[in-house]
C-alpha cells in the first residue's frame, strides 16, 4: 500500500481492500452516499449536515473476506466558512493513520488494529448512547444485518402489544431499531395509533430515534395532532412541542412538517429558545421557505434568552448549505420589527 497514493480517507480504505459505509452524526444520524463522502473530502462540496461548524460522522469498515466482523470510526474534523473541509486538518490524520498501522496490505486489514489506531486522536470522539444507538440501527439495517435482541420487545411495545407499564424493560438499542426499521415493518399503522396513548417518557424516547428516520406521512400525521394538543392549552409543554418537531423532521410527508413548524411559529410558545433551536436544528429545510424563515427569525429576535442566542442559533443555522440567502433575505426584510432591526445592527456592527 503506497502512502504517496493516498489522500483521502476514501482512499485509504479503497488501498486496504477494506468496504466501508459513513453515517452523518451531527444533526442526525443518516447514511452519506460514498460519492458525496468523497466530494466532501476533495474540498468539491460542503459537509452536507454541519454540526456546530465541524463534521461529525461515523464509519463502519470491514474486509470482504471476513464481513461477520465490523468496525468503528467516530470522526470529527473542522470545517472552514463555506462548510468545507480543512485539508489540513484531514492530512493530518492520514500521517498519523499511516504512521500507526504501517505501510503493509496485511497491517491495514487488520480491524482490530485500525481500530485501535485513533486512541487519543484528536479527531476521534465518543458520541452520546442515544447517537451510538441510532447508529448501531443503521447500521445493522444498512448493512442488512439482524436487529439487536432488544428489537422485537421494543417492537411489541410500541405497537401496543405488550402492557404500557412494561417500558422499563425496554433496551434503548431496541426503540432505536424500531425508529429506523419502520420502513420495513407492516405494524407502523399500529404504532402510529398507539402514540395517542402512549406514556410521556416513552413517547419522548421514541421522538429522539424517529428524528434520526424517516417516519410515514400517517405516523407524522398522529404527530402533528399530538402537537395540535398542546398548541391549544394555555400552557403548552415545550418538551412536548420539542419532541414532536424533532420526530417529523426528516418526514416522508415535507408538506405536513411544513405546516407542523408554521403553526408553532405563529404561537407564542415559539419564543421558547429550546424550540426554536429544534426548529433551526433539526426543520432547516422548512426553513428555506422565505415567508417561514422571515416568522423564525422575527420569533428569535423576540426569544426568551435574549440576543446571545440569537446570534448563536442564527450563527449555527446560516452554516447550513442552502441557508445563508433565506436568512440574510429575513434579516433584509423592510417589514422587521424594530427589535429585529436593532438585533441585525448589533450583529454587523
């Protein structure tokens, strides 16, 4: 294997005879085609999810003669101003790569040994049990591997055949595995049933999976009534809201999210900086709609934590391709409001 003819992580697996898949673990957790893994790193195109300026992903590798055995990367490399890699940041890793499992075939297709390779790297890190366990889901389902045995448990409760005080039983890796396997599972009508009686804390769980899939328009639809409900108390729970919204954001169904975000944004509630910064975070491309981005930069010049997040949630949701020209047309709208205005003067200086 020559080191001189590698200069991508794409290419170092392509030299070792290793497959490998990446999963974006930033925002969310979702598959990065290998073509676009490979334009992000040649500098061609903007890290698609960024995440607090940097790009947070996880790769699985294997050789083919040995694919019983898997292994893990958990990478995270800064990004520049127009959401680019840093070369430097990425050749950086490569010599250390290089320098760790030497220049032989057979030391590269070592998983053991690769694996190891990134102890105390500065570009490795350790993601949340919520995140490794949504990755463990994809990965399994990607990889057309058995769901983990706590699935079919899982799978039992939110579709209401087990009883509803049976939830400390539960394994997170299964309701993470029922989040990404509802494509493939003829009992989603039964689970998007359930969710109206479905216990707080579970509830809540399952929303942080299902914001990591791709839920069905019927299973978006219970979301939004449950939404609905607690947009018409007189004190809603932004947990609540926040759950519901993080759940539907990646929808089959863009149009109901669409609706879904609106009609928080025409509420009150929506001053909430805990909600608008699940709908920065995680409903961006509802967001790219110019009469919405104008109601959610208006509700976050009025938040409830002041301008510091403003210029932060703002700061974090114009890193995002496809955001900059929505927001800066809002922030450019003759129509603001005066406090608005006086956040935007504040901002340029």
């Amino acid at each position: 294997m020559s080191e001189a003819k590698i200069t991508t992580i794409s290419d170092f697996f392509e030299h070792s005879g290793l497959s490998f898949r990446v999963f974006d673990m930033g925002r969310r957790v979702s598959k990065i085609s290998e073509t676009g893994f490979a334009a992000f790193e040649n500098a061609q195109l903007p890290y698609p999810l960024p995440f607090q300026r940097s790009a947070l992903f996880g790769i699985i590798f294997w050789h083919p003669k040995a694919d019983s055995q898997h292994f893990v990367w958990f990478l995270k490399f800064p990004l520049d101003e127009q959401g680019l890699l840093l070369q430097s940041a990425r050749d950086e890793f490569l010599v250390m790569l290089l320098e760790r499992v030497g220049e032989s075939m057979l030391a590269a297709a070592d998983g053991n040994k690769l694996e190891g390779a990134l102890k105390d790297s500065p570009y490795s890190f350790t993601p949340r049990e919520d995140k490794m366990a949504a990755f463990n889901a994809h990965a399994t389902f990607e990889l057309d591997l058995k769901a983990s045995q706590y699935y079919p448990e899982a799978r039992a409760y939110f579709t209401g055949k087990s009883a509803k005080d049976s939830w400390d039983q539960l394994g997170m890796q299964g309701v993470a595995d029922v989040a990404v396997r509802l494509a493939d599972c003829e009992e989603t009508p039964a689970l998007a049933a359930n969710l109206a009686s479905m216990p707080p804390q579970p509830f809540h769980v399952l929303c942080t999976f299902l914001e990591n899939a791709s839920p069905s328009a019927a299973l978006t639809a219970q979301l939004q009534h449950k939404l609905a409900e607690q947009l018409s108390q007189e004190q809603p729970d932004a947990a609540r809201i926040c759950a519901c919204l993080r759940a539907a954001s990646n929808s089959q169904d863009s149009a109901l999210v669409d609706n879904m975000v609106k009609s928080v944004l025409e509420h009150p509630c929506s001053r909430n900086v805990e909600v608008l910064a699940v709908i920065g975070g995680r409903c961006w491309t509802t967001l790219q709609q110019s009469d919405i981005c104008k109601l959610y930069v208006e509700q976050l010049a009025h938040n409830d934590a002041g301008y510091p997040a403003f210029s932060q949630l703002l700061a974090d949701l114009v890193f995002v391709p496809g955001m900059r020209e929505p927001v800066m047309q809002a922030l450019r709208d003759p129509q603001r409001s005066d406090l608005l205005s006086e956040h935007v003067g504040t901002m340029f200086g």
